[in-house]
C-alpha cells in the first residue's frame, strides 16, 4: 500500500491529525497542500503551515503551505487551484479542520456558534465541492471527514448540541456524497474510539493530564493510510473507527500509540453503544 505521488489537501494540516496524516503520506512520497490558517507561532497551538511543511519535506514527500481560511470561498478557491498547477492535480481531499465548544445552549455565543458552523459544516462543504471537480479526474480519488459515527442517542445532544450538530454535519456531508459520487469518489468518516492527544485535548479537555489518557495522532493517520489505499469503488460511505480499521489491517496491538502505556484511556465522544441507533453506511 503507497500513497507514492498522490496529491493530497488537507485542511488543518498544520498540527495534530492533520499534520500525522500529511506525514504518514509523505513517508510513501506523497505531495501534501497543507491548508491552514496558522502562518505565525501562538504559544497555544504549535505549528504553522511553514513548519508542517518542512516536516513533510524531511519525511519524504513534497509540501505546498498554503495559507487557507476555509471559511472564505475565495481562499478555498485560490488554495485549490495553487495546489493542481503545482500538483496537477488532487487525489484525496482530508476534511480535517474543526471548532469545538463544549457549551449548552445558554452558555453558547452566537459567534461561537457561527464560527463553529463555517469550519465544520460549511467549510467541509465548500471545500469538498471546490475540490469535487479536480477529484473526478483521479485514479482512486477519496475524501475522509475526521468526524463521527451519526449516533443519534440523546446524551451526545443534550450537553453541547451546537458543536454536536456543526460536527455531525461533516458526517451527514459524507454520507450523502457518498451517494451522489458513487463508484466515483469515495466518501468516508473516520474517528477515534479514545481521546487524541491534540491541542484540543490540551487547551480544552483537562491539560496534561488528560493528555496522559489519551493515544497518538499516529493512530488516526495509519487508520487514514489504509483507507486512503482502498479501492474507491470499492470502500465509501464508511463511518470508520481507528481501532477497526488497523484491527482489519492485522494491527490489534495499540500500546504504540498511547502516550502514557498502562494509563486507562478516556473514550471519545460519539462513539456508539453496543446496539445503539446509528447511521452505518453501505460498506
């Protein structure tokens, strides 16, 4: 399985699960338009589409940092087409860009609320139809939405339904492209059964030491990686677990991946119940 010469867009690619996939594609000889909007170190969130692009360079592949605000369709648009006159092409579209707040009803401000809307939902849309036209011309072109199973048990809702809905509508995107594309493109969903150790984790979800209950970026990436490699006809409209995919791959021994081996892991969110009423996908 390679990722050797492919071209691929990642949005957020400049820390975390994005930067990981970028790698992960690099190290086969893969090119990597890192689409972000940190061009300048925050002491909060480290990286810049400068460093993850020399990163990729290191591993092996080529990079393109483009500074992207997928919320304004003219950047989407300018980063699209600076990436196929570089490329001269795309062959996979990672979604990965997202905003999170875990906020009720009351406690959400409206431009919380926005912001998280333009990046999960409409971002994931817009960059999925700017890049649509240049994926039809692939030879196994994918799109994989780093978001959830559609879980539709109430306890998901009730604490935080605005990041719930803006999150679930890059899964819903999936799915129903899927089916508008299919035999085409494929569409899939990927997510982790345990916390990410993110900035997300780190800034938002209990510091060091929730990082500690946490696996590796790297989990997602070689999950991504197999994927990517599949077939498109063959594997879309897929709400994919980390776990399963590698278990699927030959990989059931994950202690690689935790930061803390033996540290009991924090589930993530969204992650289904034995039996509960889910969106499954066509296999």
């Amino acid at each position: 399985m390679s990722l050797a010469n492919k071209t691929l867009f990642v949005t957020g690619a400049s820390r975390g699960i994005g930067l990981a996939i970028a790698l992960r594609a690099a190290r086969d000889g893969a090119n990597v338009a890192v689409a972000a909007k940190t061009v300048k170190p925050d002491p909060r969130l480290p990286g810049t589409i400068f460093t993850a692009a020399e990163e990729i360079e290191k591993a092996g592949g080529k990079a393109l940092p483009l500074p992207c605000d997928i919320r304004d369709e003219q950047s989407v648009e300018k980063s699209v087409a600076e990436t196929v006159a570089r490329f001269g092409g795309i062959d996979i579209l990672v979604n990965n860009a997202s905003a999170i707040s875990l906020t009720g009803t009351l406690q959400t401000p409206m431009k919380r609320f926005d912001l998280m809307n333009q990046i999960n939902a409409r971002g994931t849309f817009m960059v999925s139809q700017k890049c649509i036209p240049h994926l039809l011309k692939a030879a196994n072109p994918h799109v994989l939405n780093l978001s959830p199973p559609l879980d539709f048990d109430v306890k998901w809702f009730a604490n935080h339904p605005a990041y719930t809905l803006a999150k679930y509508s890059m899964s819903v995107y999936a799915w129903a492209m899927a089916e508008e594309f299919k035999g085409r493109i494929a569409f899939n969903c990927l997510w982790p059964r345990t916390g990410i150790a993110t900035a997300a984790i780190a800034n938002v979800l209990g510091g060091d030491e929730g990082m500690k209950r946490c696996r590796k970026p790297e989990i997602i990436a070689d999950a991504a990686h197999a994927i990517l490699n599949r077939p498109t006809k063959d594997c879309s409209g897929n709400f994919f677990m980390d776990d399963e995919v590698l278990a699927a791959e030959g990989v059931t021994d994950l202690d690689q991946y935790a930061v803390s081996p033996g540290t009991p892991l924090m589930p993530d969110f969204f992650v289904p119940a034995p039996g509960a009423r889910t969106v499954v996908g066509r296999g």
